[in-house]
C-alpha cells in the first residue's frame, strides 16, 4: 500500500506542478515502468484520470485534484487500518522463527538424539 501511495502522490505531484503549464504542451508519457511515448497536451483543462481495472474517466482540472486527494486519504486510511494487524504478524513469524532456531540448535547439539 505504501507504493500505491507514493505513486499516487507522484501522479498528483506532476499534475499539480505542471498543469496550466504551457512549457508542459509537450511530455513523455508512460506507457509502462520504463517505457515512455511522445506525448502532446491539447486541453490542459481536461484530463483522462486511471481509476483502476483499465477504466477512463474524463475530469477536468480540479475535479482531477479533487480524485487524487480522495484516493491519497483513502490509501493512508486503510495503510493505518492495516499497520497493526502487520505488526502483530510480524511479530509472530519472528516467534516462529526464533522456536525453530531453538528447536534445530538442539536437534544438532551434540549428544542429542
């Protein structure tokens, strides 16, 4: 969850710093993590915006701001949701792994049958 936050925090970052931007006309587009295109603005006032599973939306400007602001407090909600119970694991697999360590020490120990 924390990359889907950071990526969506970078999203929202170059949206907010290069929108209205008329240097901005021309980018390079994203096709996947380390392909990009060619890309041209005609209309810096609407956008496409990803909201998952391949589907499009058209938003203008600020509806868009409006979407990644919503979606960044969502992801921080549900990582604060989840943190405890990640916690909590963690720490029992480290219970279990220190058990098993004790249990193989005294399994190779010599003497031991």
């Amino acid at each position: 969850l924390a990359f889907l936050e950071k990526k969506v925090l970078g999203s929202q970052t170059v949206w907010l710093t290069r929108n209205h931007d008329p240097c901005w006309a021309s980018f390079p587009l994203t096709l996947a993590s380390q392909m990009y295109v060619p890309g041209k603005l005609h209309d810096v006032e609407h956008v496409l915006i990803d909201v998952g599973t391949g589907y499009y939306v058209e938003k203008t400007a600020e509806d868009a701001k409006d979407f990644f602001k919503r979606k960044i407090d969502f992801l921080t909600k549900q990582m604060e949701k989840i943190q405890p119970a990640l916690q909590e694991k963690h720490a029992m697999k480290q219970a279990v792994m220190e058990m098993m360590s004790q249990k193989i020490q005294q399994l190779t120990a010599p003497g031991a049958t």
